[in-house]
C-alpha cells in the first residue's frame, strides 16, 4: 500500500514549489488536496515563519525581517489583504 506525503511534508513541498506565496495559500491548497485538520497540524510560530521563508525563497525574494512592521505586514498577506498606507 502507498501512501502518499503527511500534512507536514505536503506543506514544506508546496513553500518550496514557488506554488503557494504564503501561509494561507499553502492552508488553501491543502484543504482542496483533502487533508484535515490544517490549522492544528500547521500551528505555531516557528512552523509559520520557517514556510513562510521557503515561500520567498522559492520565489526569489529577500527575507523578511523580524520586527513589529514586518510581522503586521506578513499577517495582513497571510489573510489576504493589504496594510493601509501612511
């Protein structure tokens, strides 16, 4: 019997495909492959933050640096939407 990748795997994957750009997308694309329970597998900040980076990676762009700002600005995207300016 073959099994296909765990939760886990299928995440690290996807980050390092260039598929997803963020952390929601890698959770959207999940859900549609049939996998349960995303949020529970996919918790904590140190998970988060590592897909987040292999996200930019694949996509050529610099890391994010640590900071207040930064974190506003990587939860906005995570949800979808855009910080107001000013």
């Amino acid at each position: 019997m073959s099994t296909g990748p765990t939760i886990l795997e299928r995440a690290y994957e996807l980050a390092r495909s260039g598929e997803c750009s963020t952390l929601q997308m890698i959770k959207r694309r999940l859900k549609a492959e049939g996998f349960i329970a995303i949020d529970a597998h996919l918790y904590g900040r140190t998970l988060q933050d590592e897909l987040r980076r292999l996200c930019h990676a694949a996509l050529g762009l610099p890391p994010k640096s640590p900071g207040r700002k930064a974190g506003r600005a990587r939860a906005a995207a995570d949800a979808g939407r855009e910080l107001p300016k000013g």
